[in-house]
C-alpha cells in the first residue's frame, strides 16, 4: 500500500465569504514539522501546494500539489475528494479547522484506509 501523502492531511481551501475561525486558506505546518502547504482556491477547486519540506523527507518536494473538491458542511467541517497528480490517487478527504489549529483526514480502499493530520497556521 502507497502510504497517504502528507499533504491530503492537509486540506481543503475555503472559498470566499467562509468564516476566519473557519477558514482553510492560507499557510499551514504540518504537526510532524515536516512540511509547510500553502492552500488557495484554484479554478473551481482548493489547492494545496508543497512550500516548504525538510531535508530527507522521502517522497515529498517542494511545489508537490493537492487539489480538493470540498465543500463546506458545517462552520469549520469540509467533506469531499481530493486527487494527488504526483501519485494518480484519489482520497475521500474530511477537514476540520478551528482557529489556528486544522486536522486532516485522508481515505483510500472504500474508506478503509485512513490518515489523519494536524496542521497549525502559520501567521
């Protein structure tokens, strides 16, 4: 099995007019302090690209790209897919944003498979 890329944790752009205390865009650190996502509406979707991975991190370079069909379903809950180009993978993706603090959580197999993440912004 592929493992999860990091970023699926991450998550899910917010369109405009969502609230702050919900609101996915902007920079966000990966709690393991590995990677750094920049996440932006992009076309009808949201973004999330690689801005920044510690050195000797496999599988994961700068600039690598998420991009999320999601759609809000409660202040802070977002549900939907998401596609990996680097990797030719789809997840179902859930994210939850409260504050400064995001979780992320990435399905494959049906949903068996499952990674969650947390992510905290950065200012």
């Amino acid at each position: 099995m592929k493992p999860l890329m990091p970023t699926v944790a991450v998550v899910v752009l917010l369109l405009a007019g969502m609230a702050e205390a919900g609101d996915i865009s902007g920079q966000w650190a990966r709690g393991d302090g590995k990677a750094k996502v920049q996440i932006t509406p992009c076309g009808s979707d949201i973004c999330a690209v690689n801005t920044w991975i510690k050195p000797g991190t496999p599988k994961e370079k700068e600039g690598d790209k998420l991009v999320m069909s999601i759609k809000q379903d409660g202040e802070g809950h977002y549900s939907g897919t998401a596609f990996d180009p680097q990797r030719d993978m789809s997840y179902k993706l859930t994210v939850t944003v409260s504050g400064s603090k995001m979780t992320t959580k990435g399905c494959v197999v049906a949903g068996l498979l499952c990674k969650g993440v947390d992510w905290t912004r950065v200012n």
